[in-house]
C-alpha cells in the first residue's frame, strides 16, 4: 500500500483529485466506486469545480455507491441516494442511469445486493475504487466479523458505526440497524483502490490499519493483499507517527 501524506484535508482532496483525475484520463469509460460521509466531500466539491470548468466529464462514467441505508427512500435526506445527488451527481454530467446505489427499499434485499454485483460484473468491474475508513476498521459497511469473501450483502450496523453516523440524523433511535453493503470480495476485485483517512478521530484506525495484523476483525486490514491501493491520509489521522511511503 502506497501512502500519500498530507498536511490537511484540503490537501488530502486535491491529491485524491489528482489520483481521480489520472485515472479518467487513462480510461474512456471509467467505472468508479463511491463512498458518502465526511471524508470525500472535499474531492467531490473539486470533481463538481473541474467539471463545469470543462476540465473533466463524467458524461461517460458509470458509477457504484458502496452501501444504503436498509428501509430509507431515495429521498430521506439520510439516504446515500439523497447524499449523492446532492453533493456530486445533481452538479456533475453524468448520466442518471449511470449512478448507481442499492435501493433501500428493494421489495427483496437479498435480489437487489445480487443484481447489484450483476451490473458491476456487466460494466466490466470498478476501475478505481474510493473508500473511507470507520472507527472500527469497517470499509462500506463491511463491519468488523464479516467474511473477506462476502460478497454484497445485508449487513447488521454496529453500534459504533450508529453512533459515529448518529450526528446525521436527529437521534441515535433513528438511525437504522441494517443496511446494504458492497461485499469485501467485489471491492477487492477494484483494480485500484483510493483509500482517504482524515481527522485525529481516525488516528487509531490508521494506526491499526497499518501496523495491526490482517483480520476479519478489523475489514480495511484485508486492503494490505490487494496489488494497488493507496492511501491519502491528512496529517491529524497520522498522528504525528512516522509511517513510510509504503506498508504491506
Ligand atoms: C460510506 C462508507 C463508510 C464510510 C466510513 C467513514 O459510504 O462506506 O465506510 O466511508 O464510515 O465515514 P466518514 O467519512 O463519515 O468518517
């Protein structure tokens, strides 16, 4: 893993720009996995200012939502669809029927995570894949326990995971205990993955991540066997720990 230090957020969003932004160069029709939270709002606030600047198009890009919220419409404001559309694809070109993420309101869960893998398989796989990082080492919502080989899945939040996401909702109460999950077997089939670690709240995550063992007990460890990963991390989530350039 190759790891890209950086001394803030914004930093740490212009270098997974410029790592974005390669890769759109050298694909004509770029498949890319995307993540919500906190962490790629910043590159997705640049992806919306390259793009009405002319500098980059998604008019040909298919895209990949990692995970949703089980039971939440498309319009709750703490949807992943909501999320999207309001922070990239409503400010982007790209074409609606291209941005895709599990529906959390699929009549059968089960068929909906099935399809899903379905269409990544149609597309030809994720090019690059972008991820966040949770405090538990959970990657989408891959929580800590979940077979490597799973594939995507309903998957039981944790209760860490309720309570870091409660600061969306009103209440921890309303935040829901099931959600869909792009499996940790199809992000490791991404030919490249962008891992983005921000905040001194992810220090001890990073600081596993890199120095722990690889074990389903902590899902980002299993990141260390995949050929091309690169982690951006801002200078707060490094901790002030020395780390080389490489790890894995
Ligand atoms: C979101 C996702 C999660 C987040 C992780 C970090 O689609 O898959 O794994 O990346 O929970 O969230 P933030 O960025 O809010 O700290």
């Amino acid at each position: 893993m190759k790891i890209i230090q950086a001394s803030n957020y914004e930093e740490m969003s212009k270098a997974a720009y410029k790592s974005l932004h390669q890769f759109m160069q050298m694909n004509q029709h770029p498949v890319l996995g995307l993540a919500t939270g906190s962490t790629p709002e910043g590159l997705y606030r640049l992806m919306i200012d390259a793009c009405k600047k002319g500098e980059v198009s998604f008019a040909s890009t298919e895209t990949f939502n990692l995970d949703e919220y089980a039971g939440l419409s498309k319009d709750d404001k703490n949807s992943y669809r909501y999320y999207m559309n309001h922070k990239l694809f409503d400010h982007i070109d790209i074409r609606p029927e291209r941005a895709h993420i599990l529906d959390g309101e699929a009549a059968d869960l089960e068929l909906e995570c099935r399809e899903y893998d379905q269409k990544i398989m149609e597309v030809g796989g994720i090019g690059l894949q972008l991820l966040g990082i949770g405090l538990n080492g959970h990657i989408g919502f891959n929580e800590p326990g979940t077979s490597f080989d799973a594939a995507t899945h309903i998957s039981e939040l944790a209760e860490t995971t309720r309570k870091a996401n409660s600061r969306f909702f009103n209440s921890l109460d309303e935040v829901p205990t099931k959600a869909m999950s792009m499996g940790i077997s199809k992000i490791m089939e991404s030919r490249e993955i962008l891992l983005l670690v921000s905040g001194e709240g992810k220090a001890e995550a990073l600081h596993t991540l890199l120095t722990g063992e690889i074990t389903e007990n902590f899902p980002a460890s299993i990141l260390k066997n995949h050929p091309n990963v690169t982690i951006i991390a801002d200078q707060a989530a490094i901790g002030g720990k020395k780390f080389p350039d490489q790890v894995g």
